[in-house]
C-alpha cells in the first residue's frame, strides 16, 4: 500500500524519534520517517548497522550503545526523546529489558516490535504504549490489497472505524456529492476530496467528481467495504 497523501499531511507532527535496532525493520522505520522530515536518531549496538545508516542518510544520527544499559540510554538523552521505537522484536530478552529501560526512564511514547503472543503480553504489563506485529500488518494489508483495490490509504481508528483514501468509483464520476448523498445511501463521510497533494478539505455539495481523483472518506470498515 503506497504512502497516503492527505493522510500523511493529517498525521504530520514535528516530533523527534529515536529508533533502537537497526535491522531490517528498524531501517525501514528509519528511512520512512527521515524521508517524511522527522529528526531521527538510530540506534544499534553494532557499529557496523549504525555506520551503514549513517553513510546512506537515512537517519539524522546515530549511534551505537547497549540499550539493555540504562545509564547508556540516560548518558545518550534516549529518555528526553517523545518516542522512541524499539525495533528489536526477534531478541526477546533485550526487548524486554530495554522496553522496561525506556518506561523507567520516563519516554513519553514507547513503540515496540513483536515476535510473538508471549512477547506481546510481557510488553503490556509493562505498559509500552503501542505494540507492533510486523508480520500480522503486513498480512493485513496483503488482503486489503487483494480485496479492496480501489482504497489508495487506510488508518485505522479503531477496530471498526476507519479513514480512507478511494480512488472515485467509475459509478461517481461526473456526479456532484449532493446528487450522491454519501452518508444517507452508503452511511460514509466526504472528508476532502481532490488529485495527488492537493486536497479541498470539507468540499461542498456542488462539488463534482471526476475519474483520477481521490476521495477521502470516513465511516465504519463495514459500510467502506460495500462502497469499494
């Protein structure tokens, strides 16, 4: 699923990360916030991982440091970071540890990858704030890909709800929102409607569609999945 345009420029913040493992997923965390305008510090405790970030710019810093070492993590400022995304799921000890570390220590936001139910669970009770399954997401979005072509983006707001990107069905185009009614016929709400970056926010019912252009929509996973 590529990056969202509309939804990307709703989720902006100017936040600091830092991102503690710097293999694959964590690289790929890296880069996409760095590409995006975020400041963000890698961490790793190989050198060579930490160097290879370094020379291909995809994080703004780094350095490498035992994140099992809670003095380490306080002597590098980790624990003045907003968020800070453990990325090191597949170590089960270390991710521990170093979740526990970082809720010590007092980060705001603690994001963390896991490798199974178990894992999951501990980090829980530790109370990290967000836990993420790669392997689960991936397959996720594998069948909305699959089943769903027409949606560009989705962000989920809770298990039932979401907000997403939709290509303007052929049926729409040509048509105004008004001769449509979206939310009486298909219980779904226009957010903005528009091509690329460049988006009318709350358009108005005279508003015409045309084919190529995106519709941003809000409305229960149920009644989005009738309408694409």
């Amino acid at each position: 699923m590529k990056t969202s345009h509309f939804l990307s420029l709703i989720r902006q913040e100017k936040r600091q990360f830092a991102v503690i493992g710097l293999g694959r997923f964590g690289r790929a965390v890296c880069e996409t916030l760095h590409v995006n305008g975020y400041e963000v510090l890698g961490i790793d405790q190989d050198p060579k991982l930490v160097a290879e970030v370094l020379a291909d710019r995809v994080v703004g810093n780094a350095i490498s440091l035992d994140s099992t070492d809670d003095t380490a993590l306080r002597e590098a400022g980790i624990f003045e970071i907003e968020t800070v995304i453990v990325a090191i799921g597949n170590y089960l000890k270390e991710s521990i540890i170093t979740c526990l570390n970082l809720k010590e220590g007092g980060v705001k936001s603690v994001v963390a990858k896991v490798s199974s139910d178990t894992h999951e669970k501990i980090l829980k009770r530790l109370g990290v704030d967000l836990i993420i399954f790669p392997e689960h997401k991936a397959g996720q979005d594998l069948a909305y890909t699959l089943t769903t072509p027409a949606i560009v983006d989705r962000f989920k707001l809770d298990p039932n709800n979401s907000i997403v990107e939709i290509l303007v069905p052929e049926e729409f185009c040509d048509k105004t929102l008004a001769e449509l009614q979206l939310r009486k016929n298909h219980g779904v709400s226009v957010l903005a409607v528009g091509y690329e970056e460049k988006f009318k926010i709350n358009p108005p019912p005279q508003e015409r569609l045309h084919r190529g252009m995106i519709l941003v929509l809000l409305g229960s996973n149920e009644d989005i999945g009738r309408l694409v």
